[in-house]
C-alpha cells in the first residue's frame, strides 16, 4: 500500500514536472516570438466582411470600423506605440465626420489610423483608382531642399528647381501637413514618402494645402534665386500619354551612373578610372529570366580577371523584397578574402533603403568589413514587417499591415542603419551630375 502510494507520488512529481518545464520552455517561446527573435507561428487570417450597406455614409462608417478590427486583430502588437483610447478616440471622430467628408478625405482619415501605429509597413495603398490623381511633377528631397528632378514636358521649365511653396504654404509646412497621413519608421522614411503625398492633389487639398485641386499651385527657384510659379493640371496615376522630361534631357546634363539601367533589379558595371565595381541592387527580387544566382557568377568571373581596387554596393533605391536573395554575393565575396579586406567593399545606403534591403546593409555591417557609406537607412532595424493584406469591404482600399516585429539588434535599437562616413548628394550636386555618395566611395 505504501509502495504504491509512493510510486504515485513519484509519478505525480515527474508528471508536475513536465508540466512545469512544458510552460517553461512555452513562455520563453513565447517571449522571443514577442521580442522579434522568432516568427509567430499562428498566421491569422482577416476578419470576415460585414453585410454591406445600403447608403453611402453607412458604407464608409463599415469600411472605418473594419479597418480599426482588423489593424487591432492582424497586426503583432497595434497598441505599442499608441495608447488603445488614442485609436478608439481617432477611429470614433472619423466615423463621426463621415457625413461632411469626401472620398478622399475619409481616405486620408484612414491612413491617419493606419500612421497611429508608428508602422512603415502597415497603410493603406495610396493611388486608389477614383480616389487620387498625380501632379505630373517628379519630386525628391536633396538635403534640405525639395527639388523637381523631372515633369510633364508641358512643365518642363520646373525641371531642377527647388519648391518653396505649395499653393500659399511655404514646402516646410507642407511637408508637416502630410506628416499625419504617411506611416513611417524614422524621419528617413518620412521624408521618402512625402515626395509622393507632395505631388497628390486630392491629399493636399484634403489637409488644407490647396483649395482646388485641379489646379497645383507650385512656386519653384531657380539656382540663381530667381522664383517663378507653375500651375499643374492632375494626370491619372496609370497614365501612359505621355513621358516624363528627366533632369538629365532637361537641363542636358550627364546621367550619373546610378540612374543606368532603370529597368533592372540588379546590374554591374566596371568604372576604368578608379577600378571600381558598381553594383547596383535596386530591389531585393530574384528575376527567373536572369537568376541572381547566374548574375553574381557573372559579375565574379569578371572580377576575378580584372584588376579591382574595390567593390561598391549601392542599396540606396532600394525598398525591399526578399532579404535572401543576396545570399550567393555574400557567399561569394566571403570566398574571396581580397575582396572583404578593409577598405575594398563599399555599400552605400540612404532614406530609400527599407526593409529587406536595410537588413541586408546589416548584414554587410555584421559579416564583412564593409564601410556604409550616404545617409541613414529609411527602415529601422527593429522594427515590424513581413507583410500582407486586406481589402475594406464598401471601397476596395486596400491596406497593407505587419504579420511579424524583426528584431535585427540585440543591445540597441537605433533608428536607422547609420553610415560610417555620411555623405549626402545636394542641389548643387543633382544640378552638376555629380555622385558626391559614389565619388567618396570611389575614392577612399
């Protein structure tokens, strides 16, 4: 009788036991899956749709509160950076407003929900089909200055000056004004994305910058100080009618290296004078019709019957996509110990370097000797990504939202990939040709 009460107990402790190691192992599972260490293993699907409605402000208020769900319900963590009162506050005045609001500014209302999150990868898409239209002006921020890099060729006497006014607001407080609308990871980020919310009438006239917008009212300077104003007519998004005057036609200067190849994903070219690879990978995507795998053999086999003083990587364009797909260069430059020697791997980076791209710069940062070499990354190396999405259910908008946190930096959590040597290109520089990034990499 003892022996078996003992032998229970026994089994009870081992049974209690496993137990306890069971949940153990379950919380630290669970606590690196939080701190972005590992990936979530439950991949939710979105909430189903409601029966549609009937009159217009019903259909909006469906599509607010949808969102609102759906953001709560899909995304790892909405509430990280914003108190949950905040969003039920933004979501409940924007359902509110539906009566007076138009299509495109409910639109800006939900992307202000979405932006609540503090998110880069979590929005709703911009060029809506009925929704938005473009200012046929080509925009990019150079230092301080906005400047038109191309337009229209109606418009081509705006081509490489600078914006100091949009309608009577001076660029600077334009740019705060679209702030609120555009998700983002840093101030890097920020600025990329505003090049679009700048140019897009219905955005600008729904944050008060413009009254009407079908006429944009841009006041330009010219580099000698004289000023000037256009005044736009909005094109469709998808519209092909026409091709933009470039910087490079306009003003008949020679296109710097970077802007070569504009099509391709990846491309390499041999600059003679400073015996200098250049690399250009402009989206993290392994095209089947010329594999990135065949491209790097390529690439490899002319280095290795050439004189190279070094090899530069430019990242600077480069949004995302697969963070994989650079895996046989890095195989293959850490086969050539010549190659990852100090000061012979350059990679330059900038504000349009997100996601897997800003992952790869770490990698080259981790792996290899590499110098990072422009401004800081648009992305954020702890941050959330590994997207998907869903659609509202009344106006076909569709929303972009993070399934997952990346946690890239174990002791720190900067805001951007920093560059050991910032260099960043200026008016001047644009309106010279000048690479004043690939200058300083090519020179080192």
């Amino acid at each position: 009788m003892a022996e078996t009460a003992l032998f229970r107990k026994r089994w009870f402790l081992v049974f209690a036991g496993i137990i306890v190691i069971v949940a153990v192992l379950g919380g630290v599972y669970w606590v690196l899956i939080q701190a972005g260490y590992l990936p979530s293993p439950i991949v939710r699907d979105p909430l189903p749709p409601p029966i549609l409605a009937t009159t217009r402000d019903e259909r909006w208020v469906q599509d607010v509160r949808y969102l609102a769900d759906n953001l709560i319900y899909l995304h790892p963590n909405a509430f990280d950076a914003v108190p949950q009162d905040t969003f039920d506050a933004q979501v409940n005045r924007l359902i509110a407003d539906v009566p007076t609001l138009t299509a495109a500014q409910i639109w800006v209302g939900i992307a202000e929900i979405a932006a609540l999150l503090n998110d880069g990868h979590t929005e709703p898409y911009l060029h809506v089909p009925g929704f938005f239209r473009l200012y046929p002006l080509r925009l990019g921020w150079y230092g301080d200055d906005l400047v038109v890099t191309g337009a229209h060729p109606d418009y081509v006497e705006a081509v490489g000056a600078r914006v100091t006014h949009i309608g009577s607001t001076d660029v600077q407080s334009a740019f705060e004004a679209v702030e609120r609308v555009i998700s983002y990871d840093n101030a890097q980020s920020l600025r990329f994305s505003s090049q679009t919310f700048l140019r897009t009438p219905e955005v600008l006239a729904a944050v008060g910058i413009l009254e009407d917008a079908e006429r944009g009212q841009y006041t330009l300077e010219r580099p000698d100080g004289a000023t000037f104003e256009v005044e736009v007519v909005p094109v469709a998004t998808d519209d092909r009618s026409f091709q933009y005057v470039t910087l490079y036609d306009a003003l008949d200067i020679a296109p710097p290296v970077r802007t070569l190849n504009p099509d391709r994903d990846y491309w390499y070219t041999y600059l003679e004078d400073s015996q200098t690879i250049y690399f250009h990978y402009y989206r993290c995507n392994d095209n089947p019709d010329y594999p990135f795998a065949a491209f790097v053999t390529e690439m490899m086999t002319f280095i290795d019957s050439h004189e190279v003083a070094r090899v530069v990587v430019d990242l600077r364009f480069n949004g995302g996509g697969n963070s994989t797909v650079i895996d046989p260069f890095m195989d293959a430059i850490r086969a050539r110990p010549s190659l990852i020697a100090e000061g012979k791997l350059f990679v330059l980076i900038g504000h349009q370097t997100f996601s897997s791209a800003m992952q790869n710069a770490i990698d080259f940062d981790n792996q290899t000797n590499a110098i990072l070499i422009g401004e800081p990354t648009g992305g954020k190396p702890n941050a959330y990504g590994e997207t998907r999405t869903f659609n509202l259910p009344n106006s076909g908008i569709e929303v972009q939202y993070s399934t997952r946190f990346f946690r890239n930096l174990a002791d720190s959590d900067p805001e951007a990939v920093m560059p050991q040597i910032e260099v960043s290109i200026t008016w001047a520089d644009l309106l010279a040709g000048h690479d004043s990034v690939l200058e300083a990499a090519a020179s080192f």
